[in-house]
C-alpha cells in the first residue's frame, strides 16, 4: 500500500524541523559563549543551513507532496485543524518560492556581520562602524519585500506594503493600519500619565524614605544569578528540560521538544535587571513549553507553534510585570533581596513598600528593556516611527541617530548620552529585524486582556500572589492560551480568550489603577 | 574560462567541513549544556548530519569532482602538498563507499542512545543499564569493519583485523602487531615499577611529613576554576577565539578556523584534577591552534588537520604530565594554590616538596583520568586488550564488568567499587569509539621522545619552567611539531623531528628517573 502524502509530507517538516532547530543551537551558541574570532565561520555555518532551509522549504518536490497531501484531505471548514496545518504550510510555500536563494544567503551573511559589527559598535558606542552594515541589511529587506509583493495582500486583497510584507512572520495579519488605531489611544495618554505620574520623587542617598534609589547599590554577581535561579524554581525550572545561561542580550529559545533555554544576564547598576529579564523570558518559555506538542512529530507542524509574537510577548510581560512588579509579589520577594545582601548594604532593602516602588521606578529612561510599563510602549512607538521612515520614508541611515535621539526627547523628554543607549542598544536592527517591535506593546495590550479574564475566574491576581499561588496563574494560561498553538491567529485568540477585541482599553486602565497607587505612597 | 577542478573540489570540502563543524557544534552543546530530555531529538539532528556529511564524502558528483582535480595536477613525488592532500581525500572517500548509509544513520542514533544510557548506567553504577546499547554499538562496528574490508590493508597489502579497521581514524596504518611490540616493555616493565616505587606513603593526618594526601583536602569549586583559568592565562589563553566550559568528561574540540573550545570539571575529593585536566585539554588546544591552517580555506583541507591521535596526546600529555606534573611547575603554583585557600585548610599546602609529591601520588587507582604517569600505560593496555576480546574475540558484553576488574587487579593490583568505577568509567565506548585508547599511550612515549628533542635544543625543560619560560617549550613545539599537520604520520613526525623510531626506551626512562627522583623523598 503507498504511504499516505500526509506521512510523507510530515517525514518532511519533521526534517525540516530539524534543520531549523540546529539552526537555533548554531545561533544559541553564538550568542552565550562563542568566541569573537568565530563570527566569520559561524556566517557561513548559518548561511549554509539558510540555504538548506530555503531549498526544502521551496523546493519542486515539497510543493508536490504538499498538494498531494492538500488532495488527499476530504474538504472540510478551515476549522479542521489538518486543513489549518496544511493552509500555514502552503501560505509560507508560496513566500520561500518567491525569494531568490541568493537574496536568502546574502541575508544570512549581512546577519552574521551585521551582529558582529553591531556589538563592536555599542561597545564603542560609535555608530558609524554599523551603520554600512545596516545600510545593507535595510537593502536587502526592501529587496526580500520586494520579492514577496505578488503573495502578501492583507483584508480585502489589498497590497501589503514593505514594513507590513517584513511583519508578517512575527504578527500574521497585521497592518500599518491596525497599528496605528492601537498606538493612537498609547501616543494620546502615554505622555500625559508621564507628565503625572513620572517623577517619582528624586532619590534620597542612604535610603530614605520613598525617594530611595536602588541604582546605586550594587548587587554582586552571584547574588542576582542566585536569586534568579531561586525564582526560576519556584516557578517549576526542571532542569532535566531546561537551561539558563548568560548572554548579552537576554532571549529564550527552544531547540526541541523537550530542549527549551533561556538567557539572562547581570547589569551593573542594575539591582533587578537580571531578574526582571529571568521572568521575562520564562514567561516565553513557559508558552512554548505548553504548546501542542503531544510528541515529536506533532512539534514539526505549524499548529505546534506559537501564534504570534505579540501573543509571546503577552506570556513573557505577564510574569515579568503583572507578576514581578506586583506590590505582593514584591512583598515576598524583599526579605529574600535582603538576605542575599551583605549586612553593610542591606540597609536600604528594609522597607517593602521601597521594595515595590523600586520595582516600578516612574523615571523615563533611554533604555526600552530597563524601562518599566509606564513609558515602555512609547520606547515601542518610536521605534515603529524609525522603521517605516527607513523602509518606506526617506530617513538615510546615517541620520538614524539624531532622528532618534529628537523622537526620545519629543516622547519621553528623555535625551540618550550616547549612540549605545541610543539607537544601538537593540539587537534587532543588527540581525535585520523589522516589523518585530510592535510585538512588544502588542504583548503589554494582550497582557492586560488576558489578565482581566483570568481575573473574572481566578480572583484578583494579587490575592493569588500573596499566597504563593503563582501556579494557579501558570495553570489558568495553560488551559486557556498555551495549547492554542497556530490554530487562532493573535487576534482570535484575544476575542476567544477575553470575549473582546484587541483594544488598549484595559492596558491603560490597569496602568492608571497601579500609577494611582505608586503615587499614593509619594511623599 | 572554465574552473579548474581543484577549486571547485576546494569548495566542496569547504562545505564539507561546515557541515562537519555544525555537528561538532551540537555535540559540544550536549556535552556542556543540553538538558538530559533533550537527547532525544539532538540523536535525530545529528544522524541527519551524519546522514548529509555521508551523502557528500561518498557522492558520485564527489568521487567525479576528485578524479577531475587528480587528472589536473602534474605527476610528482607524494612529497607534493596537493597530491598528499588528494591521496588523503581518495582513501577516505573510498571508506565513505564502501559505507551503506543505513549503517551510517544507524551508528549516529546508536552513538547517541548509547551516550545518554552510559551516563544514567553509570551515575547508578549499573552495568546493565548500558550493556544492550553496548552490544548494538559492538554489533555496527563489526559491520562498519565488514563493509570496510575491502579497502582496507595494511603493509605489504595485508588485509586489517576488524580492530585495525576501527583504529585507522585515530591512527593511521596502526596494526595489531606494531601496538603489540611496543606495549611489550610497557606490560613487562611497568608492573616492576609499581612494585617497587608504587606504594607512596600512607597518608598522614594534618599534612605530616611525606605522607600528606591531598585527597582529604576539599579546594573549593569557585577556587579550582580560578586556577584554571589562572594557568590558561598564563599560558596565553585568548579569549577572543577560545573558551573553557565544563562537561562531566574533560575534551577539546575545535568549531572553526578560530574558534576553539576545551572543557574541564571539578572532581570531588581530587584537589588537582580539574587543574590537569585543563592543562591537558590546552595541550590540544595549542597543537590544534597551531595547524598549518593559514586561512579559512586551508582549515577544511586534510593536510590542515591532525595526523594522528597519538600526536595529539603527547601534545596534551606534554602539558599535563612533563609539565604539570613536574617539580619546578609545582614549586612554582605551590604558593598559588597555597593563597587561594581558606586559612583554616591551608596549613598542609605549605611545603612545595610535598606539593610536588600529592600532583605525582605513585598509588595505582582505579581511575584511568586521575591515574598519574606511573600505572596510566597499564590502564591503556587493559581497554587494548578487552577491545580485542570484545571485537574479535569471544567476550560477550555481559562478562565485560568481571574481565575488567580480573584484569585491574592482575595488572594494576587494584579493584574497582563498581561498574562506575570500573568499565563504566569512559566515554568513549558509550560513542561506539573502540581503537581509540592506545593512542593515549602512545601519547606517552611520542611526549617523551620529543621532550628529549627538546631538550636536546632548548636545554633541560625544568630549568625553563622554573623561571617561567614555558613560553620557550610551547614555541618549540609551535615550530617543530605543530604546522606539520598531516604532511606526515605520526611515526614519521617522530621519526622526523627526533631521529630516530617511535619507541617506549625514552619514556620509561623519563618515568624511572623521576620515580628516583620522587622515593627518594619518601621516609
């Protein structure tokens, strides 16, 4: 009997799976422990799986299986979740097919070089040695979108511009317009809550009251890596599925079924970056661990995947904020920041309330991951501003830094001091990542949604908290949003979940409410 | 005009060697880091690159693409770079042949299966946990050797043993015969050795006189890992393209033209062990660093690689044994190891003398990478001796825990605990590596012939590590031994920079000297 086109079509993403999962190790490596000198190497090791990938992506032999398995399957609604499987597939099919291999190489290299040039530039927070390379990347992006034009069409059958073509793989269905509609409501009241509420009072040196500043206590090293791995298993780390390590930029990742890493990493100066980030990135890896995955095989399908970046983001900025920055989480976690400090400084980790404000700083700075979720959309906003001046408006790259630097005064009346805390201190751009960012105040919106309908069921989430529950809370996102996989876009999946639309409204609420209280507390 | 052959046979061992580097890249990812849950889809992804690299080295296109370039170069002596370097292609392109791709994937999922039970069998010290894997590694290395057959002779056109094939990858043109007549002063002079020099003193309790054992002393982790990196930086450890990790079993690997990676772990109760082996470690690293490789191009040539594992041990043996272990590096890190620790434990580091003698303990163990130079050969001949009765003889796995403990005591004297301690204690059987372990003996006596040669030219290597010029002995080998590559074989290489034949005279008489040397400390 011939084997099914459906068992052979899967023999196929299986191994294309594969191949992309060793990608992920190539790049995981890369980014925690590979040495400079390897960079030139490593480009051409990713390179040469980027083309591989490409091919068995786009290849004459898998679009006939493809379309011997869309055959075999009895026509059915497109709620079938085979047919859905078979849609993803056929969807990314038609954009590989579209691309030059050559445009897919030259990426790959213009990545490598362009990460390698990028950490040469912060480190020097000189602009100038990155800038030709993100020329290029920017060149080949407009070309990749080029490319993609006669496949992408948003509602309606209408065209999708360049930025909205190269957001696709991180925000299926999005438009510029969508966005704008979303950003409207943040660019509207963002500043005015800052004008209000993001002063929080100057800090007092040897901690006093309110003003207190935990900038300037330092945090040794081992102590945050220690708290953080405290937290990681409380939160149920098991180490025989998962890793921690150190990187420059914290990311998770997952390079099989059962293989999931997250990175994070020590700033000085910094007492609850590292922390923060170890939250932030479990909270990512908590949702692809709760993905459809019944076993290997099912791990290769598009179902098996997550939804959207902005529903990623959502995972990750509801452990990070909702949970880490909550005032009764904080109050658990103090005494243990307390302990972990040697007597002499431990002074000023006194007072839980000081703890919790410390947690929520109020003070617009110019980095967006040390930012906290009164100015952090805003940090998104001008980013998607740059990006499509670059991509579809007529902004030379050379005078990225200066526009930058006007749009951070113009939002956030923040000024960076220099190119690394400026339009550097991104790896995105780096590695030509366009259309990713809006993911990240997506997430903050979808966040709040999702937080109001655990709430209707679980209670007040501070309650939860405040009695070590946090489980439940894990629990109730993987009932309702994990095991959905790909089988609902982000936005479905925000209306099936919350019973509403996508919307502000509720962000912005939960931003007052908690504002509100930080402020009570001012002197 | 038309590419010359030799290019485009240029670009495919080119990618040949990334593909190659990629799989050395996940198997240093599950050594390190990989969570155990994980092994599973890492087997998959590393038969697939096993499966690619195959296809490649064994192709028509490959095979058509060689004898294209063979035809382009002149006739001329096999002294030629470039036909050595094609001679070195055929033979193993004529191995990749004769291979069934099916016995190929097959050892890849076996190696991986075999590596993950290993390490379960031996943290419960239960043999059986390992044996099935065992027996199906032994049963596709027997076909592997069957398949090979035919392509494989020694001199004078005689056909290789089954363990001869195995052997070829780590040593080339080894027979059964060769490693018999040099092992033969080993086995028959060794055991006189222990007898007489091999019972260094009981240890005496509070460090007294002579007697001190090391073992009792806990050196904490962090401190051990300090000194490591202490040694690597003094020996020139460039962190631009090297790292140091840990793994449960110390090794080198490199990942590209520069980028090179050796590991190291803390051993409990062993205050040393961990410092060795990164000097051993190193001393791969060293000689790897100093192939002939003088671009990215060169690196995926043969003449580009190591020619033997047996060159490669005595490199590291070179580091960890003649240097490492000898008396005026000891009285030189004796204050080092002395200031790292805690007052309270100190007290026993203080005498340099009794330093010298806990880093060369002359008390056989059980434990082939904590043995010291004195009983290390006897440990080699021991796994020769089983591989031989497992691969060609009549021993079944199940009786392998009796005959290597029966085998200990004969020629060690010594008795393992268990199966962990015994022949569980090494991984390279868990991989399917049989052949392997003579070159570590080897390793012994090629260190020892070129440390005469060194001498012969720099004077006494103690005198230059006593005032710190080991920089001296590394260039030595940096211009003598390193950039020969695989221009020459092993024995050759010996042959070549020391004048005379590979043989055991030079290091038996390196150990009988410094056993003098070591009793006549003793009480």
């Amino acid at each position: 009997m011939a084997t099914l086109a459906l068992e052979r079509l899967g023999a196929h993403v299986r191994q294309t799976r594969l191949l992309g999962s060793i990608h992920g190790i190539l790049y995981w490596d890369q980014n925690t422990l590979m040495p400079s000198a390897g960079a030139a190497w490593r480009g051409e090791q990713l390179a040469l799986l980027a083309r591989q990938l490409h091919e068995r992506q786009s290849s004459d032999a898998y679009a006939e299986l493809l379309a011997a398995a869309e055959a075999e399957l009895p026509p059915a609604g497109s709620s079938d979740p085979w047919q859905r499987n078979l849609a993803l597939l056929r969807q990314e099919l038609e954009r590989q097919r579209q691309l030059d291999p050559a445009l897919v190489a030259a990426l790959a290299l213009a990545q490598a070089r362009g990460y390698a040039l990028w950490q040469e530039a912060r480190s020097q927070a000189d602009f100038s040695r990155f800038a030709p390379a993100l020329g290029e990347l920017i060149t080949l992006r407009k070309e990749q979108a080029r490319q993609l034009a006669s496949v992408e069409h948003g509602q309606g059958g209408s065209p999708r511009s360049c930025w909205e073509t190269l957001a696709q793989p991180f925000e299926p269905e999005i438009s510029k317009a969508r966005l704008a509609a979303l950003f409207a409501p943040l660019r509207q009241r963002l500043p005015t809550l800052i004008e209000r509420y993001g002063r929080s009072p100057a800090p007092a040196s040897g901690g006093g009251h309110a003003g207190w500043d935990p900038t300037g206590l330092a945090l040794p090293d081992p102590v945050q890596q220690q708290l953080c791995r405290q937290l990681l298993q409380e939160w149920g780390f098991d180490a025989s599925c998962a890793v921690l390590a150190c990187s420059p930029h914290p990311f998770s990742t997952t390079l099989g079924p059962s293989d999931f890493r997250i990175t994070s990493r020590v700033v000085p100066g910094q007492p609850f970056s590292a922390f923060l980030a170890t939250a932030h990135e479990w909270g990512h890896s908590l949702y692809e661990q709760g993905l459809p995955r019944h076993d290997h095989q099912w791990f290769a399908w598009p179902l098996g995947e997550a939804t959207s970046m902005g529903v990623h983001e959502s995972q990750s900025l509801f452990w990070e904020c909702r949970v880490g920055r909550s005032e009764a989480f904080a109050r658990r976690w103090q005494p243990r920041f307390r302990q972990a400090l040697a007597e002499s400084a431990a002074g000023a980790w006194d007072d839980p309330d000081q703890f919790w404000r410390a947690l929520n700083p109020r003070r617009p700075g110019a980095i967006r991951v040390e930012s906290d979720e009164l100015s952090y959309c805003l940090h998104i906003v001008l980013r998607f501003d740059l990006e499509l001046a670059l991509l579809e408006g007529d902004l030379p790259v050379e005078e990225l830094p200066a526009e930058w630097n006007r749009l951070m005064v113009e939002l956030l009346g923040v000024r960076p001091a220099d190119a690394a805390e400026g339009c550097l201190q991104d790896v995105h751009w780096s590695e030509g990542l366009f259309g990713y960012f809006p993911s990240y105040a997506l997430g903050h919106l979808i966040a709040a949604q999702l937080a109001e309908a655990m709430e209707r069921e679980t209670g007040p989430i501070e309650a939860r908290l405040a009695t070590g529950e946090d489980a439940v809370l894990r629990d109730w996102l993987r009932v309702h949003v994990h095991p959905l996989g790909r089988s609902v876009t982000g936005e479905a999946l925000v209306e099936r979940v919350c019973g509403a639309p996508l919307d502000p409204t509720a962000f912005l609420s939960y931003l007052e409410t908690k504002l509100d209280r930080l402020a009570a507390g001012d002197p």
